[in-house]
C-alpha cells in the first residue's frame, strides 16, 4: 500500500498556482520550482502521509533559538527524507504527469516535438520531448553518474534526495504526461548540477513545446531564424518580443587604451533591420563595409565579428589600433574583453530577458552547436577540435587565438556558454565562422524580451545579481 498521498497538485500555464512545492524533500521541492521559473508553469504539490499518526514529522512551530527554529524547518522540509523515497518520487512524478498532460491537450498552439540543452557552469544536460497519443515512456536517461566524486561512481545523495531515483520521477512524469522523454547528460562533473541542468532542460523544453517553438529547428533555417510560425509569433520581427527589445534601446560602450592597444567598442542590441536574404539592407551593408565599422586590423577577427552581430541582430562597432607589429594576441584579446565588456553593460541585469537558448551554425563543413546562458556567472566549455589541427592560422589570426577569444568573450560577458562540435570544418577558419554563426543566433534570442516575464528575472533566486 502506498504510504503517500498527493495533494493540490496543479500545472497552470503561465500563472502562478497560490499552493506551495512541498514534497518533503528540499532538493526535490528546488528542481520541481524550476517549473515554474523556467517553464513559466505554475506547479504546486504537496505530499503527506496516509496515516499521519505513523509519522513523527516536525512542524513549523516552536519557541526556541532560532538555531532550533531553523533545525525544524529543516526536518519539516526534508520530513520524509528517510522513507520510501521510490515510492514518493514515483508518486509526485506521476501525479504532475498527469497534469501536464491535460495542460498540453489544451494548448491550441503547441508543437509536438521539441529539444533543449541547459548550460551549467558543470552541467549539460539535452532534453528531447515528443507527444505521443498514448503513454509516454522514458526513452533514454544517462545523467548517472551524478559527477565525479566519488570516483567513477558520484553522490548517491544531493541534499537529502537519494538520486537514483531521479529516474523513478521522471520515469513515471512520461507514462502519465504522454511524453517520451530522452534526457542524455552531455557533460558535466558536478552532480546537483547535472540534475539541475536536467530539470531546467526539461522545463525549457516544455515552454517551447506549449509554445509550439524549437530552438533546434533549423529546417530552412535563415537570417531571420527558424522558418516556422509559431516561432515568428513569439520571436520574429513583428513580434511583441522584438519591438520591446527595440524600445528598450539598449547600448553599451567601451573604450580602453594601454601601451598595446587602443579600443572603442559600441554595441547596440536589436539595432538592425533584418533583410531575408542578406541578414543587413544591402545600403547599410555597403555603408559599414565602406566606413571600417569594424576594424581590429586582423581580417578573420572582423569576419568573426561580422557574422556574430548579423547572427545576433545588432550593431557593432569595433575600432583598433593595436601592436600588430608585435603579434596578433594583444589586439585579438583586448578587442574580445571589450566586445564582451560592452555586451555586458548593454545587457543590464537581464531582467525579463529569455537569458538561455540553444543555437546551430554551419559554415562550410562545420557544424557546431553553442549553447548558452545570460547566467551573470562567467564560464565556458568546449570540445573543439582546434587543438588537434596542424595549422598555425586560420587567416591572419593564429589558430592559439580562436578559442581565447571566444574564453575572452564568454568570460567578460558574464555568460555560460557551452560549445559543442558536431562536425569539425576542413579548416580551422571554417570551424571559428560557424562557432560565430551558432554564438549569434544563441545571443539574440538569449538577449530576447520575453513579455510574459513582465520584467522579471528568469531564475528560481529571483535575480542573477548575487
């Protein structure tokens, strides 16, 4: 006989539900609420024993310390974390599977596939979700093991959540929702991070799913962005999304001079009237390549840029004069911080944005995927193949330059980017351009206002300033 029961259990679509996530698990309670930071789904579960009186579990109350208050909070949190915990988390992903499900047949708008990557700063986990008429089932689950440490084995406990059964949980969230589920860990060492990636993957997933978007449909994929409706409605140039990017009038500028180099970079998000077939008016692009709007004096550093900004939908300009009599590491760096310096200011504090998103770019035989996150925390991770070439430049731009321009960028925008190589170029020049291609595409809608947030932070702390 089960010895949990399930109550006020809701999934509202884009509203907030007025119960609590109270699963008598805290680390559980966290992962569910990234359901409602993430995939803006209103979720609420609280879960109790059949026989109360076979229990001891601490309330709230109490007149003590406040180390004892806070001692009983913590047992009331955590009140089953020595029970059947299969069973508990069968149950609770059981019970919001079905709510799901009654949440995504009733969503007019909603696709019928969908895949997302989350970016930690020690996690990338991939979600693919598909709807099916039935019963759902969980397709693949390789998140196991939960990091490192211990040795080739990981934490059989985060906080108090026993973590082999994350499987049970989302296991029983398929059969009930309807949804085939794949969740495939693609990186990561740090094991409350790995589960987290998976949660916030499958809420972002989720969101698109309802939304009837997905970041990886690159079917007729243009400048404009994934040739689909749905995705025009919410994301395109007509879209309430856009001209609040627009009205917004974000810039930020940055201007540094030392013995090695002297920069102005001004960056101007969503500055830029998108043609269909050339991604900038054919006039302003003659006018910028005629003015020198980016010029660092290395070419393949200005192409790089070019790309990034017609990918991103935005206006940059970068004038350098640098001791290229030197070497090219000076001007490639400095330029990189800069740009990434002047992102970051026109970025604010990322309030109401989309902040993650997941992008492919192909250019010539490379096809790389760059995921990322306007995480506030600076981090990056690769598995370019730029290390193993036998060139010396890609261009005029040493090929030990590529990646630590991208570190540069990454690090100073203050963002979590993970890069993954697909398929690596038959040069080292092809494999930068399309990391260019994918980063763009992944900023510009990372950098996309989401209405519904009504200005709010996309974060389960509220705020990505601390």
């Amino acid at each position: 006989m089960n010895k949990f029961a399930a109550t006020n259990v809701s999934c509202l679509n884009a509203a907030k539900s007025p119960h609590p996530i109270s699963t008598g698990i805290g680390y559980l309670d966290h992962m569910i609420d990234q359901l409602n930071s993430h995939a803006q789904v209103g979720v609420s579960v609280t879960v109790s024993v059949i026989d109360a009186n076979e229990y001891n579990v601490n309330g709230l109350h109490g007149n003590g310390s406040s180390n004892e208050q806070q001692k009983r909070t913590y047992e009331h949190i955590n009140r089953y974390a020595n029970e059947d915990q299969s069973t508990l988390l069968t149950l609770v992903g059981s019970v919001l599977g079905k709510e799901l499900r009654t949440l995504l047949q009733s969503t007019a708008t909603g696709g019928s596939t969908s895949r997302f990557r989350c970016p930690l700063d020690e996690g990338l986990v991939e979600c693919i979700l598909e709807i099916t008429k039935d019963n759902g089932r969980l397709v693949e689950f390789t998140l196991p093991p939960y990091g490192k440490y211990p040795l080739n084995i990981g934490r059989s406990k985060i906080g108090t959540l026993r973590t082999k059964y994350v499987e049970n949980f989302f296991a029983s969230l398929a059969q009930t929702s309807g949804l085939n589920i794949t969740l495939r860990k693609i990186r990561g060492d740090n094991g409350h991070h790995v589960v987290e990636s998976a949660f916030k993957a499958f809420s972002r997933a989720l969101r698109n799913l309802l939304d009837g978007v997905d970041a990886y449909d690159n079917v007729n994929y243009n400048d404009n962005g994934p040739s689909n409706t749905a995705f025009e409605t919410m994301w395109g140039l007509t879209s309430e999304s856009y001209s609040s990017g627009l009205a917004m009038q974000r810039m930020g500028k940055v201007e540094r001079s030392t013995k090695e180099t002297s920069i102005l970079v001004c960056v101007r998000l969503f500055d830029i009237v998108v043609d269909e077939k050339m991604g900038k008016g054919d006039d302003q692009k003659k006018e910028e390549e005629e003015n020198g709007v980016i010029n660092t004096g290395i070419q393949t550093l200005d192409q790089f840029i070019t790309i990034l900004a017609r990918e991103a939908q935005m206006s940059i300009e970068v004038q350098c004069t640098g001791d290229l009599y030197v070497d090219d590491h000076h001007t490639s760096e400095d330029v990189s911080i800069a740009l990434g310096q002047a992102l970051d200011e026109a970025l604010g504090t990322r309030a109401g944005l989309n902040r993650m998103w997941c992008a492919t770019g192909i250019y010539g035989d490379a096809e790389i995927e760059v995921t990322m996150d306007l995480s506030n925390r600076p981090d990056i991770h690769h598995n370019l193949s730029l290390s193993n070439t036998d060139e010396e430049y890609a261009g005029d731009l040493s090929v030990e330059m590529l990646v630590h321009t991208l570190e540069s960028l990454a690090t100073n925008s203050k963002s979590t980017v993970h890069i993954v190589e697909k398929r690596a170029g038959r040069s080292a020049l092809q494999t930068y351009y399309a990391t260019a291609m994918a980063y763009g595409r992944a900023l510009r809608m990372c950098s996309a206002v989401d209405p519904r947030r009504a200005g709010k932070t996309a974060s389960s702390k509220g705020t990505l300033s601390v």
